[in-house]
C-alpha cells in the first residue's frame, strides 16, 4: 500500500485552517476582546423567504407517498437546470438543459472537474489564487504554472503569445482580490485558449456582484468561449447557500478535445461518482431563478456591496492602495507600512481584534497584501471600522 504521493507535498493546514487556530489560541488568552470577523468568506444574511418557502413545501412532498423522491437524476432535477438555462437567456447565452451539471458547490466541482483531464496536463493558475486551485492540483500530481498579479496589472494578469499551458483557471470577479476582467481582456484569454486547445475553468462564483452593466458575468458572452471554457458557479455567495450547499456547472457541448466531447467525460465521471444533490435543495435553488427570488437576492447582494463600499471608504480615508469591494465582496488591499501578510495578521488581531485574510495565504504574489469581505453584519462593518480609521500607519 502507498499513499498518494501528492497529500504529501501540500501544506499542513489549509489557510482558513490556520487562521481558526489563530483566532482560537488569541480568544483563549483574551477571553474579554471582542473579535470581529471580516477574513472568512462566509454570509451572514439569513435564505430569501421565497427559498425558504420552496424548501418547505418540498420537505413536505417528501413526507408524503404520493409526492416522496428517491434517486434523483445525477445532473440534476429538469426543473431546476431549465431554470439555469432561463437565467442564461436573460444574460444572452443560450444553453441547454443538457450542458448544465447541479452540484453540491462550486468547491467541489472546481476540484472534481480534473478527473476528466490527464494528469500530464500542465495546469497555469493566477497568482494570487483561491487555495482549492492549487492543493486539488497538487493532490493529483500535476505541473503547475503561476501567472503573476499585480499591482501594476491590477491583479489582472493577460496571456502573453509564449505563454503554454492545458488548462487554467481564471475566477472573475476574483477571489481574492475582488478585481473583475472586462470583455476585451476575456476575449484575449479565449483567443489564447483556442489557439493551443487549452481549456478555461471558468470560477463565476460571484458574478451576481457584478453591478456594471459593461463587464461580463458569463465567459459565453465571450465569442468563441463554448469551444474552450467550462463554467463552474455557485448559490453560496449569491442567495446565501453556504450551509446549503448547492451550484452548477456548464460543460458546452460545443467543448470538443481529442475527439471527445467534454459533456459526455463529465456526465460519466457524475454518473459514477456523485448521486445528486437533495430534493429539497434543488427546489429551493429553483425558488431563487425566479422573479421574486431574484429580487430577493439582489437585495441581499446591495446590502453585501453596501458593506464593501463602506470599508472602501474607510481605506480611501486612510491612503491605503486597495482594489475590488465595487462589483465584488472582497476588497485587497495593500498592508500598511511594509509589513508581510501575516505581520498585518497578528496587528490587526491583538490590536483592535479584526480578523482578514493574510494575502500570503494565496500565493506568493499575495505577500504584502491583505483580504477583507463584505459578507460581515452591518453592524459588525461598522464596529471594525470604527477600529480601523484609528489604525497608526
């Protein structure tokens, strides 16, 4: 017997890992301070009526013979696919309800998404990155590739012409850094794309925040975009399904490798190793394509992007270099005073009990750099940066 030689070259811990002990040990030795937290990504706004409503009559099909489901389809229910594809049309892409895959969340499929590619393909990821990009890589024993963020492309990085690589994963709006590409510069990675036969894993995760009615919140309003990329979202962040747990992804029928289809590898690969997502969920992620419960997200999403544009304000007053918090609920900025990520970590923590995300933790172009979130209670925003603009730079 042999252990998977690729958990052996991750890190100890994953990033949020390491920052909950962090926290934990501070809480331990200071029982009294108030920790407020604007690190990890999680909601805080309670499932729209409209949801919570769909869910509970689903429960209730559920208790009844007449209307109890078993197995479900693997890709998901036609009813909430279909409404996927409506929410597309709405967008100006058209799909089927054949290229579009319901998971358990976009974590999941961001890693899944690689057993359908050999392991010597060589995979290119954004630095700084959402840390599933990486370790999922690492597990399967694949060369990686870091393409730089910076301040001076505004942690926007484009293709250059000698660049190579098999897959990559681009994530807009961003996370981390909340910086959101335009339609000309995804057209240039779907060019770049098409030319070598690489494949875009495309993360939309948060492109409900997107407010500008200029950017793109699909890679298919990209020409050219169905031949190469494959789309992963999910209903954590945009209707509040972190505790949920439900998203999709679309897989182009048009997307052809090899020969192959990439649709039918991933209908296989679901078919075998994932039997669905409940019911119960389906139906509450239907509840949220529909009028009423679009309304109702894109009220909790200006609440969301209200507290971003409040910490934004309060960095604006202190001098502090920062991008995203406009059409994304990440702001990352830049620490004060040269100090490393994990330096600015500890200072904000033992000196007025904030807690971030220390940039360091996704990648090393994040050293310097430094996340907070917008998913915070108002009033929670507001007691931080009251602490903040007190901040000694």
């Amino acid at each position: 017997m042999k252990i998977n030689p690729g958990f052996l070259n991750l890190k100890d811990r994953y990033l949020f890992a390491l920052i909950g002990q962090k926290v934990r040990e501070y809480t331990a030795q200071n029982p009294s301070q108030e920790i407020i937290r604007l690190g990890i990504g999680d909601v805080t706004l309670p499932l729209s009526p409209v949801v919570v409503a769909a869910m509970e009559q689903a429960a209730e099909e559920m208790g009844r013979a007449e209307t109890f489901r078993g197995y479900g389809d693997e890709q998901g229910y036609p009813f909430l696919r279909q409404a996927i594809c409506r929410y597309y049309a709405g967008k100006g892409v058209n799909l089927t309800d054949t290229e579009v895959f319901i998971s358990d969340g976009a974590k999941s499929d961001l890693g899944n998404i690689l057993d359908i590619f050999a392991a010597e393909n060589t995979v290119l990821i954004q630095d700084p990155a959402y840390p599933v990009y990486v370790d999922t890589n690492i597990m399967a024993g694949r060369q990686i590739k870091f393409l730089a963020g910076t301040v001076q492309n505004d942690f926007l990085p484009l293709p250059s012409p000698d660049l190579e690589a098999d897959l990559v994963y681009i994530c807009s709006p961003n996370n981390p850094t909340g910086a959101v590409y335009s339609r000309e510069q995804l057209q240039q990675w779907v060019d770049w794309a098409l030319d070598r036969e690489a494949v875009i894993l495309f993360d939309s995760a948060y492109e409900a925040f997107i407010q500008d009615p200029e950017l793109p919140t699909s890679i298919y309003e990209v020409e050219g975009a169905k031949r190469c990329a494959v789309e992963i979202c999910s209903l954590s962040k945009t209707a509040g399904f972190t505790g949920v747990r439900c998203g999709y992804t679309v897989v182009p029928h048009e997307l052809v490798r090899e020969g192959v289809a990439l649709n039918e590898l991933w209908f296989r690969r679901q078919t075998t190793k994932f039997n669905g997502v409940s019911y119960i969920v389906q139906r509450g992620a239907e509840a949220v394509f529909t009028p009423e419960g679009l309304q109702q997200t894109r009220e909790s999403i200006q609440y969301y992007l209200e507290n971003a544009r409040l910490i934004s304000s309060a960095l604006e007053e202190l001098g502090l270099w920062f991008t995203g918090g406009r059409n994304a609920p990440y702001i990352w900025l830049q620490c004060p005073g040269g100090m490393g990520s994990w330096e600015f970590f500890d200072y904000l923590l033992h000196q007025y009990g904030i807690v971030g995300t220390p940039g360091a933790g996704f990648g090393q172009q994040g050293e310097g750099f430094f996340r907070l979130t917008a998913f915070g209670r108002r009033e929670d925003v507001l007691r931080a940066l009251e602490r903040l603009v007190t901040l000694s730079l």
